[in-house]
C-alpha cells in the first residue's frame, strides 16, 4: 500500500478546524436523510466541476494519469451531477424542501492533490449511505440509496486503484453516523444558503492524522488535537482510540503526546479507516466521542 505526501495532505483537509455546532433537535425522517445526503452530494458534484474546471486533460497526463483516467473521472462528475438532480427531485415530489449548493473551499492544488481527495471524498460517500441505510423507512428510499451506495463504492475502488491503493482492501465497507460524516465534510463548508433546511447534525472536534508513510496494523500513529487540547470526557482519565468497523469498534488505549495522542492501529482494519477518541472502550455514540473521526488509510495484510 502506498501512502504518499500528498495523500497526507488530502487526509489533513479533513482537520481544518471543523466547526463544533450544537445538535438541532429535530426528528429524523426520510426526508432529513435525503436532504443529508444531497448536503454531501452537493459537495462532490461541486468538487468535481470546480477539479474538471481548473485541471486539464493535459494536467493529468502529465501528473501520471493516463487515458483514459480523464474521461472517466467527466463520468465521475457527471454522476455527482445527477445524483445532486435525483435527491432534489425526489425531496420535491415528497413536499419537503431540498438543500442548496453551499460555499465550498478544497484543498487541491494540482492533478495528484486532487485525485487523492477524491479518494478520500468518494470512500466518505459510501461509509455516509451505508451508515444513513438503516435509518431509511421507505423502501423505495432505501432502494434508490442503495443504487447511489454501489455507485459511489466502484468511484471508490476506480480512483484507489489508479492511486495505486488496494481497490477493495476490505471484504466490508464501514458504515459512520450522521454526526460522524459531518465532521468530515464541514472542513470545507464554508457558508451555506440561510433558506437551507437546518439538519440535526454536529461537528465533533476535528482529529488528524499525522503520520506520514505506510501505515498497517501495528503502526503507532499520532493524532493531532489541532488547536485545542482535549478535555477528560465524562470523568474518564483513560481515553482510547477507537476504530470503527461494520462489527463494531475496535478499541486502543489512546497515550497523550505533545499536540494530540498516540495509538496503535489494530488488527481488523484495511483501506480507508476511520478512529475516533472516546472515554469509552464499550461502545462508541455521539455522546461518548470526544473527538473524530480521523482518516487513516492502512495497508491491507496483503500489503497491496
């Protein structure tokens, strides 16, 4: 597996001091599931226009993409694009009010920083439909995400492979919590429309990795409090860090280190992994997560 600077710095534009918001108390209904879904779709269908707009054909042959990655990835955003006109139908039809396209800051700089975060988005993507599928009452609702979660996974495991990362290092995608896919995203919201629907969701305190190179089980690696220290959660003095799977958390004392914590990755985990700091090492809720999650990608016992 290979991990790279500029992977890095894709997974450090998750820690860019997210917002911490107050939890909206409100219902969740199909429609609010729907609207937190095209939230994210928004994000990626304007990711991948303002990407295609600033990055040529001729860029990503040069940055080491070849033909036919380019065109591939104008289907990609032709995708984003219809699953944004999809849920705002859908949410329309259904009486409720969709969300508008928000303010958006990326931090790609080039083809390679742009890829990589595509990556990272498009894994997101799929963790936040699988998380939100239990939560969906309708069938034909659960269908149509469903459709969009399959769609996003071989996103996924296309721009993985063509960085050279295992396609599918796992043999089981990991499902996050509403709240757990907003602290990811809200990094680079920068404002939305005062007319948007309020979605019951919070922003943890951001996590960010910062080790650099191959990472697979057994690796220490630090997590970066970035510009906050970390306060004891619920009287714990021990906290943990805790790696979220389909099965359940897998938790590892968590040791305090200058700027954040360190922890050992587990056995259990591949790919695009997701590590939140918790007092807790029973079970992991909103109410127990101190910070995170953090993104780390980690190496399959392959070492594809």
């Amino acid at each position: 597996m290979k991990y790279s600077v500029v992977a890095a710095a894709a997974l450090a534009g998750f820690a860019t001091a997210a917002p911490t918001v107050q939890k909206r108390q409100a219902a969740i209904t199909d429609a609010t599931i729907l609207n937190y879904a095209l939230t994210l779709e928004h994000l990626e269908d304007k990711f991948y226009r303002e990407g295609l707009a600033n990055y040529t054909h001729a860029d990503f042959l040069a940055a080491g993409f070849a033909d036919p990655f380019y065109q591939n990835l104008m289907t990609v955003s032709a995708d984003e694009t219809t699953h944004v006109s999809f849920l705002t139908t859908a949410l329309t039809a259904a009486g409720a009010t969709p969300v508008a396209e928000c303010t958006y800051s990326f931090p790609a700089t080039d083809p390679k920083s742009f890829v990589a975060l595509a990556s990272v988005l498009e894994g997101v993507g799929v963790s936040a439909y699988l998380g939100a599928a239990a939560d969906i009452m309708a069938a034909d609702y659960l269908t149509a995400a469903g459709s969009i979660l399959t769609v996003e996974a071989r996103h996924s495991a296309y721009i993985r492979a063509a960085l050279s990362e295992a396609p599918f290092a796992s043999p089981f995608d990991t499902p996050l919590d509403f709240d757990e896919v907003y602290t990811l995203a809200a990094p680079f919201i920068v404002s939305c429309p005062a007319s948007n629907p309020a979605l019951p969701v919070k922003a943890f305190p951001s996590l960010a990795l910062g080790t650099t190179g191959t990472i697979s089980a057994g690796t220490t690696i630090t997590l970066n409090t970035p510009g906050y220290v970390l306060q004891p959660v619920n009287g714990a003095s021990q906290l943990y860090g805790a790696f979220i799977t389909v099965t359940g958390p897998i938790f590892v004392p968590a040791t305090a280190v200058n700027g954040g914590y360190s922890v050992v990755v587990p056995k259990g985990v591949a790919g695009q992994t997701y590590v939140v700091l918790t007092g807790c090492n029973e079970a992991v809720t909103d109410d127990t997560v101190a910070a995170g999650p953090a993104i780390v990608e980690v190496a399959s016992a392959a070492g594809a």
